[in-house]
C-alpha cells in the first residue's frame, strides 16, 4: 500500500506533514493532489531498521515483509498471523499504527508563518 504525506492541511482533517495510507483517501483524488503537490510519496526505512522493531523486522522480512509499505498490505496479514502465530488481528494494527508514527515529521512551530 502506498503511504503519502501532506504537504499542506487537507479537507479530510489531515495536518501538514501527516503520513496517510493510501486507504485513507479517495483514489481518484490521489493523482489530482500528487500532481498539485498536495500530497508526496512518502517512505521509509526497513523495518528492521525502526527503534524497537530489529527481531519483530528480521520475523516479518523472513515472511517477505521488509517495508512499512508491505506491512500495510492486506494481502499480507495472514503471512503476519503466521509469522508470530498472532490471536489477534488488533496487534497487526497496533503495528501499523506504530510503525507510520515513526514516519511522522516532528511538530512544527504552528505560529511560523513558514511552517
């Protein structure tokens, strides 16, 4: 799945420099806020490579889940159940939702006229 980043406040509640999955917006809109540049590709580093996340990336990239892209995937959630023999689908969210934190720009001085 793709991951984007505002470059710039949206309609949908999203703040300059929020990381949004692709699923969180309207497909047809994608192409139209890329090529206005209100929105970019965003990506990041392996798995692997996030604080806290070295043995839980080196289980997911043997499952061919290296990416925080790939891991955002539907299509791999029973590689991920399978991987860590997981009970709960609720952890793969918790997941996903810790691993774009880590994408997430720090906060910017809101009375910045530049920011």
């Amino acid at each position: 799945m793709e991951i984007y980043r505002a470059n710039r406040r949206l309609t949908t509640g999203h703040e300059r420099h929020d990381v949004i999955p692709a699923s969180e917006l309207v497909p047809e809109a994608v192409e139209v806020l890329l090529a206005r540049g209100i929105i970019s590709i965003a990506s990041g580093p392996p798995l692997v490579e996030l604080p806290g996340w070295k043995v839980r990336g080196r289980v997911l990239a043997a499952a061919g889940i290296e990416t925080i892209n790939a891991l955002l995937d539907a299509e791999h959630e029973e590689a991920i159940i399978a991987a860590f023999q997981l009970k709960k689908r609720s952890t793969i969210e918790r997941w996903r939702r810790e691993a774009l934190s880590w994408l997430k720009a720090p906060a910017t001085n809101r009375n910045c006229g530049r920011c």
